[in-house]
C-alpha cells in the first residue's frame, strides 16, 4: 500500500457534527430562540472535529483518520509515500466555490470608485456598463486568451484553498460567445488542479438591441440546443430579477434546461422579491443564491423542497449593501452554503475571506462558515462523494491553514493563512 499521511494536525475538521448541518430539521433542540422569537447561534458541536490527530490518504481518497499516535503505528511515517507535519496547525476539507463568474475580460475597477460615488448597480448597468460592459470584451478576446485569464484565477483560489469551484458562462450573451466560453472553462480546468465545474448562464443578463421575452427564445431555442450538443455544461442559471428575467421567463429557461440534461440553478431575489426563491423550490433547483430579499415563508418552501441556499456576503460588501438574514435558516437548523461570487463586481477570490464576512456580516459562527465552504458547498453543486469532507472514502481534498484551529480561517482574514493544500492526495500548494 502506497500511502501518504497528514500527522500531528492539532485539528482535523471531518465535516458536519449532525444532520442538522445538512438538512433541515424538526427538532425543537436543534436552536434556542430568543425572547424575540429570533434563533440562537447552534449552542450544539455543528463540525466535527479531532485533536491531535492524523489522516491517511490512498490512491486520491481518504483511508483513516484519527489520533495521531495511532494512526502512526499503523501507517509509518517512514513508509509513506509523503508525509506532512502539521504540528500547530489545522487540517480542513478542500474549499468549494459553489457560485463565480470567474471568467470574464476587461477591467471595471472604475465602476467600484462610481459605487463608492453613490452609484448604484442598477444605474451602471443601465448606463452600458456593468455585465453589459464586460460582455463586450468578452466577445472581442479569443478562446485561448479566456483559458489564461481563467487559468490564473484558479491558481490563485487554489492558493486560499479551494479545490473545487463552479464557473459560469453569461458574458457572451450570443450562442457563440457562449460556446467559446464554456469551452474555456473545460480547457482551463483540464490540465489544472482545481476541479472546475461548468454552468450555462446565457440569461445572465438581456443584450443590447432586443428585449426580455424575445432573448429568451434565442436562449430557449438557440443556445440551450448547441449547449447540450456540446456537452460541456454540468448547470443552467437564470438572473431572476426585476428588469432582467421574469419568473414566467425564468421558468421556461429553466425547464428548457432540465429537457437538455442541465441542472436548474437560480439567482434569486437578489435586489427585489420577484419570486426566484418560490421558482427554485418548485423546480426543485440544485441551488437558489443571493436570496436578500426572500421572505420567511419563501425560505420555508425552499428548504421544504431540498433546495440548497447560497448566500454571498462578499457581494453585500462589495455593494456596500444589506447582508442576508440567517433567522430563517437557523430556525430549520440548516446552514447555507458560502461562495465568493467572484466577477468584476465582486472581486475577491478568497472563500476564507467569504467566511470572514459570513461571520462579520451575517453571524455566523466560525464553524458554519465553514461547512458553508465546504459541504454546503458541495451541496450546491449537487457532488455527493463526500467532496467536502474529510470522511474515510471522501476525496482526498485538503488544507492545512497555519493556526491550530478552524476558527483561524476567519479570524485571519489580513493574510492568506492556508500554507499546503492537496489535491486526490498530491500536495499541489506548498
């Protein structure tokens, strides 16, 4: 057996504690209400964790965890392949980035100072800029040039950690430009590392010189076709919002999607409540994001359904906007999943960064966040091979973080605290 070993961790992180991380729950211990009605932080262990501890990998998959000292007496460390000394420090289950557009040309920290001005996203955009503006550069640069742009965001989301990510297409906004870029996206993420999970987003936004209901038949019956004919696209995504796409359009891109083999995805109720959050539970979509505007009773519909939620906090603080409320969440005893959102509105790659605001801006507690970058997020993403965790038979995705405990990804967020990372078992940072 031909063996590589992570030892002396002073904390493995293995996943979630309980059910109540994963799924929503009927059991009344599950939170501690308020006087208020509003729920209490988990009071309960919602990460599960070991101390002093090691982990074996194999042929790209977990073997065994446990404490330290005997798991080095079955799986010397002589005898390993490769052997990692975290003394001091914590081992997590690789990141996963469940929402991004990290594919796209052209600069728009301009567009960051006019926000700063008092500009809002919406006037932007209506002014050509914003989505539109990126669209533009993205039909004018070549394929190959697209693989590089992406190739090096990846190798800096692989250095904070992440080993799985979701990337969008939806700034081409015509069937080739389409095309090109999900093509860039399988070739980017071929020869690299990262797993790179593919989403169709040609309703991303109505291009200039036509209107809502006659892109959607382009999307409907142009681009979805040569989508699935290409068969590259894992996902289909829709911007449900207010002067973007309606419910009733959003639907039937969805459903035209689900026809073509693509799993339903969904901004949702982002900046107005138009009905995304009700639209994703009755499609049963693999996730719903954004979600700032979604009710209470939306909330519940949506979790009743399975649907996975995906808050991005990073884009309240790049908007200098609201965050989302977890109230509705905590009171099923569910944890949202965490993504960057990472496009040219929103420009940060880091998830430990995402999970600092996610603490700072949301309250959560620093073990949500973290399962909202990890399992959560390979819930979103519909990976059910135990991606996410660190359990016996997972994948061998890992991160070693230069601090003895979890709670040091977002307690640090000035530096970068993630010192090695492996990927199915190969150290690949560090």
């Amino acid at each position: 057996m031909s063996y590589s070993i992570i030892h002396d961790a002073s904390e493995l992180v293995i996943g979630p504690a309980n059910r109540a991380a994963e799924t929503p729950s009927d059991d009344p211990t599950v939170e501690s209400p308020d006087a208020d009605g509003s729920p209490d932080p988990p009071d309960h262990p919602v990460v599960e964790t070991e101390s002093d501890a090691a982990i074996v990998l194999d042929n790209g998959l977990v073997v065994t965890t446990g404490p330290s000292e005997e798991v080095r007496r079955e799986y010397p460390i002589e005898n390993a392949e490769t052997a990692v000394d975290a003394s001091g420090k914590c081992v997590l289950p690789g990141f996963v980035d469940c929402h991004t557009h990290a594919l796209f040309a052209g600069d728009r920290s301009d567009e960051f100072e006019a926000k700063l001005a008092g500009k809002s996203y919406q006037e932007i955009l209506a002014e050509g800029g914003g989505i539109l503006r990126t669209v533009r550069h993205v039909r004018e640069t070549s394929e190959d040039d697209l693989v590089e742009r992406l190739r090096e965001h990846l190798e800096t989301m692989l250095a904070h950690g992440t080993t799985t990510v979701e990337v969008k297409s939806g700034y081409g906004l015509d069937t080739d430009t389409e095309l090109k870029m999900l093509s860039a996206i399988e070739r980017a993420g071929e020869d690299h590392p990262v797993d790179v999970v593919p989403t169709f987003m040609g309703a991303h936004a109505v291009p200039e010189g036509t209107d809502a209901d006659a892109y959607t038949d382009t999307v409907v019956d142009d681009q979805l076709p040569a989508v699935a004919e290409q068969g590259i696209a894992e996902c289909c995504d829709v911007f449900c919002e207010e002067n973007v796409f309606s419910v009733a359009q959003s639907r039937r891109i969805l459903e035209a999607g689900v026809e073509h083999g693509l799993k339903p995805k969904i901004h949702a109720d982002e900046f107005v409540r138009l009905g995304g959050t009700r639209l994703a539970a009755e499609l049963s979509a693999a996730s719903a994001d954004h979600l700032l505007q979604s009710t209470d009773d939306d909330v519940d519909a949506l979790l009743e359904a399975d649907v996975t939620p995906v808050l991005l906090p990073g884009t309240a603080f790049g908007l200098g906007g609201e965050y989302p409320d977890l109230s509705p969440y905590r009171e099923h005893g569910v944890i949202p999943a965490v993504a960057t959102d990472f496009n040219p509105n929103c420009h940060a790659r880091s998830l430990g960064f995402a999970a600092t605001l996610a603490c700072v801006g949301m309250g959560m507690t620093p073990a949500e966040a973290i399962l909202g970058i990890t399992s959560r997020g390979a819930a979103a993403l519909d990976r059910d091979e135990g991606v996410g965790t660190l359990e016996a038979g997972a994948p061998a995705d890992l991160v070693v973080i230069d601090g003895p405990s979890y709670r040091h990804l977002p307690y640090t967020y000035d530096v970068n605290v993630v010192e090695t990372v492996l990927k199915d078992g190969a150290v690949v940072v560090g």
